[in-house]
C-alpha cells in the first residue's frame, strides 16, 4: 500500500508538471516547502513500511520522531499554501474557491488527527499501522486531483478525488478479511474521518461565512 502511494502521489505531480507551462523557481517559498515536507512525508512513509518487513523495528521508531515534526509541518504548511492560492488567485478553475479552501484544509487536519491517533497508540501495531495508512491517504487528494479528468467531472470533481481516496482505504479492508477473516476496527475510524471530512465540504465550503473569508482572502 505504501508502494502504490507513493507510485499515485509521484505519477500524479509529475503528469501535472509535464502539462504545465511554468519556472520551478517562480513558485512561491511555501510551495517548495509544501511540497518538500509532503515528498519527504510519502518517502518516509516507504522507508518505514520497509524498516518494519525487514525487521528494523529501532531504526522504525527513532525515524518516528522526524516522521512527527513532518506530520505535524505539514498541516500548518497545508493551511498556510492553500490560503495563499487563494489570496494569489491560484485556485484551479474546476474548484469553486470556497471548496478548494474546505476541501484542502478538512483534509490535512483529518490527516493531523489519524497521524496523531496512530502516533498515541505506536505500541498497539494493529493500530497504528492502520491509522497511518489512512492519515497518508487523506494526503493524496491533491495527486489525485491531477490524475484525474477535473475539468470534465464539473460539480462531481470532489466526490471523485473522495472515491479515488476510498478505494485505498477499501483495499486495506478487502486485505484484513482475506487475511484475518475481519475488518480491523481502526479502518472503520480512518474511513469515517475520511467519510466526515468529505460530506462537510459541500455544506462548508458554499456557506456564507466561509465564502465571506473567501473573498477577502482573494481581495
């Protein structure tokens, strides 16, 4: 899972970067940081799948502190880049901006309480390991938004990145009962943040105090 991660989130910044006409060095400082912090988090997230099959359970647990400082980097840089898009007028077109703002946002602090839950409970691997897997995955979105046909999906555009997202967490499932014969429970939570997350971007992001921050972001 944490392979087919990273091989989603690399495909998809990188189709965006081959259809796009812009200078990497014009991009504003809390893009790179964006955008080094998340790579760094998907690498990490690899590095320490692999540290546990292969048996490096130290190794694991002293990168989980560097893995927290990341995790905990990315939601404040997540809110900080999605609001100065808005502020920059760089919101994608297929995005109303109330959305973008919403949608973004839900999603990193979703991905700040599973990553926080799981970090609490590192010692119950069951746990943990799920909870970490659905926190990256609510981290996809903006991958997934690239891979994706937005311009053609029209009002449907976050209901599909939400369906894209559920399809990791539904494989993980499909894996615990083929292998345990039952749904481990921490899937229920992470896809019930997952869930929540995405039903309250419509309502939040078309209601009027959210459209009034809008507007004076991009004033």
């Amino acid at each position: 899972m944490a392979i087919a991660i990273a091989v989603t989130v690399i495909f998809g910044f990188t189709l965006n970067a081959a259809r796009m006409n812009w200078t990497f060095l014009e991009l504003p400082l809390q893009v790179h940081l964006h955008a080094a912090a998340f790579l760094a988090w998907i690498i990490l997230y690899v590095v320490q799948n692999w540290l546990v099959v292969w048996g490096s359970i130290t190794w694991h647990r002293q990168l989980g502190v560097l893995g927290a400082v990341i995790a905990a980097s990315m939601v404040v840089l997540g809110i900080v880049t999605t609001v100065a898009a808005i502020q920059q007028h760089r919101v994608p077109p297929f995005f109303p901006p109330g959305i973008f703002l919403v949608l973004d946002v839900l999603g990193v602090i979703g991905f700040g309480i599973l990553t926080a839950w799981a970090i609490a409970l590192r010692k119950q691997a069951a746990w943990h390991k799920r909870l970490m897997l659905c926190g990256t995955i609510l981290v996809m979105s903006p991958a997934l938004g690239r891979i994706l046909p937005m311009p053609l999906l029209g009002q449907f555009a976050p209901l599909a990145v939400f369906a894209s997202m559920a399809v990791f967490v539904i494989a993980g499932m499909i894996f615990d009962l083929r292998l345990r014969g039952k749904i481990h429970p921490a899937y229920y939570w992470g896809g019930g943040v997952l869930v929540v997350t995405n039903v309250l971007v419509g309502p939040l992001g078309f209601s009027p105090p959210v459209l009034r921050l809008v507007e004076r972001l991009a004033a």
